[in-house]
C-alpha cells in the first residue's frame, strides 16, 4: 500500500462565491462539479470545495464553530521569487486576504501567504531546494 494525496477539499460559507474565487486565481472547474460541490485541477492532485456544514455532516464532524487557525495551510510552489510575487499579488486581486507579505524566510526560501474567502491558508513559496518538474511538480531529493 503506497500512501497519497488525490484530492483536497475544503469546507467554504459559500459554493459559488469560492468556485468564482478560485477561477479567478487561474483553476479550472471541471464540469463533475454541481451547485453543491466544484473540483478543479491542481497539477496531479484535485483541489475540492464543498459547503462547510454539509462537510461536517460528511465526516460527522458536528457543526464546530471555524477556528481562526486550522493548523493548516496549502502551499503553491513556483520556480522564482517573482512568480511568488507575481502570485500574491493576483492572489489578492481576485479577493484574497493578504495574511504575510512575501519575504525571505528562514528556511533559505521566499514566501508569503494568504487567505481565501473562507480563511483557509496558502502559502505561495519558492524553495531552491525542492525543484519543481516540468509540469510544476516538487522532486523530492
């Protein structure tokens, strides 16, 4: 058995609201998706977003109330500190929060994060020593 990551979703207030959100970031929803529920494709992984409540009731996890942090944060690789840049910046034109400006950070990388409509985390990094495939992809040495 060989451990993976297919698919993350993530519980959102609003359906639409997010799905236009993250079209306007560049994904693209895949015509599986419904009112209810939309898939995009996250180069080999998908990135699903379906109503908070109703994912609750999925994995009977109740109806907690949303902490202001998850312990959690998504991370969008990308081969330079301008396209970390670039990324932010257009992050936050399509309505997302700037949590922390991009910066050299301490782990010898540059990065920065936001928030999407929903306040779930995104790092938008470049790491010099994970390179990216081709297709975007992180080779792990």
């Amino acid at each position: 058995m060989k451990p993976r990551i297919n698919l993350v979703t993530l519980g959102v207030a609003d359906v639409a609201a997010s799905r236009a959100f993250y079209q306007r970031l560049g994904f693209v929803a895949s015509p599986a998706g419904s009112d209810e529920v939309a898939f995009f494709d996250a180069n080999g992984a998908v990135l699903a977003i379906f109503g908070h409540d109703a994912l609750a009731e999925d994995a009977h996890a109740g109806h907690h109330a949303q902490p202001s942090f998850r312990g959690v944060s998504l991370a969008w690789n990308v081969a330079s500190e301008v396209e970390v840049d670039e990324i932010m910046a257009h992050a936050v034109a399509c309505g997302a929060s700037l949590v922390k400006p991009p910066q050299k950070v301490f782990w010898g990388g540059y990065s920065g994060y936001f928030a999407d409509l929903d306040g779930h985390l995104w790092e938008v990094a470049f790491n010099p020593f994970f390179p990216l495939s081709p297709e975007g992809r992180i080779a792990l040495p």
